[in-house]
C-alpha cells in the first residue's frame, strides 16, 4: 500500500492511495497484454499516418488511467488530521 499526500485545506488531508494485490496486478497484466496488442497492430497498420502519434498518446493515457482505476484504494481519500 502507498500512499501520496496531494495537499491539505482547512484541516483535511486529500491523498491518494495505491494498492497493490494480486487481483490488480492480474487485471493490470492483462490489460497492459492487451494495450501492448494493440501497440504491435497500430506499429504496422498506421505507422506512416499523421495521426500515429496522436494515437500513441492516447493509448498510453487509457494505460495510464486503467493503472490508475485498478491500484487505487480510493480515488481521493480525505482524513481529518
């Protein structure tokens, strides 16, 4: 379990947290195998269009928000310290 402190207004903490079991880290498994399917396909079928880029960005924004969804405990978790 890791936690990040993001800040504090009027005596509430708002930190998000991570956690890592073997559920997520077999769902993650699957979609990072999914995602990188995708990569390999996108490498051969546009690879030479204007928008490969813009589509490389974007499907490494969906990996990075599905990283996100499946290791956090809560999305913002507020404790009154």
């Amino acid at each position: 379990m890791v936690d990040f402190f993001i800040l504090s207004l009027g005596g509430f903490d708002v930190s998000l947290g991570f956690l890592f079991d073997y559920v997520s880290v077999g769902f993650f498994c699957r979609v990072s195998f999914i995602s990188g399917l995708v990569f390999f396909y996108s490498f051969f079928y546009i690879r030479g269009t204007v928008d490969f880029r813009r589509f490389v960005w974007l499907v490494f924004g969906f990996v990075f928000s599905m990283f996100v969804l499946v290791f956090s405990r809560r999305f913002f978790m507020t404790m009154v310290g």
